[in-house]
C-alpha cells in the first residue's frame, strides 16, 4: 500500500512539473536546488524502431531535471537551456527501469552548467546500475521572470527540500 501511495504520489508531482515527462511515465523523485532525481520504466512509448529508450527521451530527461534544478538554484529566476551535450553508453529494453540524478557541476551569477547521469537497474546483479547516458546541460540563469510568469515557481516550492 505504502508504495501505490508513493507512486501515485510521484506522478501527480511529475504531472504538476513537467508535463512531458509525465507523458512518457517519468517520475520525478528527489526536488531541491542541489538535486534532482527520477525514474522511468521504458515502454513501447518511450523507445525507437528497434524496441530500445530512444535517445531524445534521455535528453529530454536530461533537459527537464537540470531546468527544475536550475530554477530553483537561481532563487527561481527564468533560466533558459544554452547547451546539451549527451553521451549514450549502452541500451535499455522496454521493462528496464532508468534512474536518472541531475547535480549542478557550475552555479554562477549568469549560467549554470548541470551532469545528468542515467542508469538502468541490472537485474542479473544484486542492486547493480549499468550507466546508460551522461548529459551536460548549459543554462542562462537569472533571466527577468514577466509578471504573468511570476508564478512558474511556485509548484517547485511546493515538493523542494532545501
């Protein structure tokens, strides 16, 4: 019971924050400006013609938590994506579950540079993670935020852990 709770817990939080990444049955876990983690099970949704995670749900991934985080860690200023750059690794099928952590490498007065690192759990070994992507992410950070979007915010406040 304690996990239905926490996952449907989970999924409005994602549905709330980034409504892509809900589309594709992310979950945002983990929300602060130092942090930001998730989990997707890969589906028939999320993967290209050869039945593995398509590449661009990985930068999408990569994108979003690094976003969120770097909102928050401007003091929730606009930020903007300048740059990313990713790396894929090796596969993941449908049923495999990819964790997904952001941390920020670089927090400046006007950018920010975020390492998203995803991995797949290994079932063959006891608790093991495979990497399967490492992303950078450039932000323009402290960026005017106009009065209709003054608000943006307020959801990540909501489930941050500061």
């Amino acid at each position: 019971m304690g996990d239905a709770m926490a996952l449907s817990s989970s999924n409005s939080k994602t549905a709330e924050l980034d409504a892509p990444l809900h589309a594709l049955g992310f979950e945002i876990e983990e929300v602060s400006p130092s942090r930001m983690t998730g989990r997707l099970v890969v589906t028939p949704v999320c993967v290209q013609p050869f039945k593995v995670l398509h590449g661009g749900v990985s930068a999408l991934i990569a994108e979003g938590l690094a976003s969120m985080g770097a909102h928050m860690a401007s003091g929730y200023s606009r930020v903007a994506g300048m740059q990313l750059s990713i790396s894929h690794f090796r596969s993941a099928a449908v049923g495999d579950t990819i964790l997904a952590r952001a941390v920020p490498v670089h927090i400046g007065r006007s950018t920010q540079v975020w390492e998203v690192k995803l991995w797949k759990m290994d079932t063959s070994t006891q608790g093991g993670e495979l990497q399967v992507a490492e992303a950078r992410v450039s932000l323009l950070c402290n960026l005017p935020v106009s009065d209709e979007m003054k608000n943006v915010g307020e959801s990540l406040r909501k489930y941050s852990k500061l």
